[in-house]
C-alpha cells in the first residue's frame, strides 16, 4: 500500500482519482481548501486536510510521509483569471512552486494538472506537444509556468514529475449551476429538463472532450513514469466535436430533443481544438479513450440521482 496526497482531491477531477486510489488498496491525504470542491465527495477513508495550496507550512505537513503527490488544486477558470489575477495566479502558479518546493526534500514525485489553454490559439490540428506555447489568458500563463518551474525542479532539486494538459473534461461532479463549468455539464442539466441550450455562433466550432475516467487513467500512470526530464503530454481524445454535434449527442443520450438557440459568436473565441493522443499513449499505455455517447450518459445519469436533493436545496434557498 502506498500513500498519496491530492491537492484538489475534493473537486471535480481530484474526487474521481481519489476514489481510484482507494479502490486500489491505498492510503490517500486530500488537501482542499473546499472554495470550489465539495466534502461530500470525499473519497471513503480518505484523510481531509482542509487548508491552502499555496501555504508552506501546510503543504509541507501535508507532504509528511508521502510516496506521490498529484497536484490538481487550481482555480479552473479563465474568467476569474481576468477578474482577479493576482488570486488566481496565487493558487494556480504560487501554489504549484509551494508543492514542488515541499516535494524536493524527499524527491517526492508530482504529478500536475496543466492545460491545453498553454497552446493558445492552434496553428496547425491536431495539436501535439510540440506545438508552441502562446497562451492567451492568466490561466493559460499560469498553467505554462507550471511546466517550466517543474523543468526547474527536475533540473536543479532532482524532483521527478509529470505534466498532464487536459483538453475539456467532463463527467459526473462538474457541478452545472457552476459559471465556470464545462459546456458538456450545463447542456445536459438543461435539455435533460427540457430547456433550451444557447449556442454561440454557428455551432460548428470544435472541442476536445475527454471523460474523467479517461483523465484518471493518465494520472495513475503518469504517478510511474514522472522523473527528473519533466514530460508533458496531451490528454485528449483525438476526435473533434462541434458544439452543435454534442448538443444533439447530449439529447439523444438523455432520450430528449435537441432545443437550441443562437446567440452572438464570442469575440476572440478559438474555433478549433483538438489533440494528438499519441505521445500520451507511448509514454502512459493508455488504450482507446469511451465514446463520448457513453460518458454522456454518466453524466445524465449522475445528474438524474441528484434530482431530488437539487429541487429541496433549491426549495430551500
């Protein structure tokens, strides 16, 4: 049995690689400051530390007799990134220096959460790792930090790591009542209910969507392939979608139609993203990602076991 921290283990993402772990067989320390991830996702027999990422002391307590740390603790979101820069750089790069700092001690491996958002806008698709490194928000800034200072502690403290850069993940736990959350998320809560979804421009603008299992799937693997070189990889899928194509998979998923409304294209909005998987895959083994028919239908799924808590939540609000 090993032991691993989580930073960010109570949000979206870090919930699912907890309860992977568990399930596994081992111990499991979450560090969460609870500002967007929630305890109720707690993984069962997973220990909570309930403080800040970016806080020496105690991510160096957090860090106490670890064999691996997967940092995933971020402020996930390009519009906070511009409404409060200064915060969000905080947790995003100040935090990850901090873990990588607390790691160095024991060369404790650091499995990270970057971002397709350090590519910017493509130039060429699919997008490999190779592709430059333009980003065009804080978020993106921060994230591309990440990998550098992460370079850094390989090449001067001998901490081995790994950089992951997610595509647009979706799956059950992305909370749709979020500003901040996936398309994927808001437009199954809405048409499984009957509402319209509001599409910016044409619809023909393309993602990325890679399910959470998926993206667990890389995170365990990358825990045995970090080391002092510092790697990145994609973590896509490969397969391009159109908004319009996941609103009309969302509704076949959810047994619903399709309700759709146009509104204004979003000024400076990137119209195609979409990965290579294939250094992913050498590098991790990672097999063929679900069909995004199938992770819809988790989603729904998820959203329709929670029905009757949101209505009473609502009720009382």
């Amino acid at each position: 049995m090993a032991v691993f921290l989580v930073t960010g283990g109570c949000g979206f993402i870090g919930s699912h690689l907890c309860a992977a772990l568990r399930a596994q067989g081992h111990a499991v320390k979450v560090l969460d400051d609870l500002s967007t991830g929630f305890e109720e996702n707690l993984a069962p027999g997973a220990e909570l530390i309930c403080g800040d990422v970016a806080d020496p002391e105690t991510v160096r307590r957090a860090m106490e007799g670890v064999d691996a740390c997967f940092h995933l603790a971020a402020i996930a979101s390009v519009q906070r990134g511009t409404e409060d820069w200064l915060g969000t750089h905080r947790a995003n790069l100040t935090g990850t220096i901090v873990v990588l700092d607390a790691a160095r001690s024991r060369r404790v491996p650091v499995v990270y959460a970057s971002s397709a958002a350090v590519y910017g806008q493509p130039t060429a698709l699919p997008i490999t790792e190779d592709a430059p490194t333009r980003p065009l928000s804080a978020y993106g800034a921060d994230k591309l930090g990440c990998e550098l200072h992460a370079r850094a502690a390989g090449e001067v403290h001998g901490v081995p790591t790994f950089g992951l850069r997610f595509f647009n993940v979706f799956g059950p736990r992305q909370d749709p009542r979020s500003p901040y959350t996936g398309v994927i998320s808001i437009f199954c809560d809405r048409l499984d209910r009957g509402e319209t979804v509001t599409i910016y421009g044409d619809g023909q603008q393309t993602r990325d969507f890679v399910p959470v299992r998926h993206v667990v799937s890389a995170l365990l693997a990358a825990a045995d392939a970090a080391s002092v070189e510092a790697p990145v990889a994609n973590v896509c899928t490969g397969r391009p979608t159109s908004v319009l194509e996941l609103a009309e998979c969302v509704a076949k998923a959810a047994g619903v139609s399709a309700r759709v409304v146009h509104g204004p294209a979003r000024p400076g909005e990137i119209r195609h993203s979409v990965g290579s998987a294939e250094r992913a895959n050498a590098l991790l083994g990672l097999g063929a990602t679900p069909e995004l028919l199938d992770g819809l239908a988790e989603v729904i799924a998820w959203m329709r076991s929670r029905q009757p808590q949101s209505l009473v939540s609502a009720e009382a609000r």
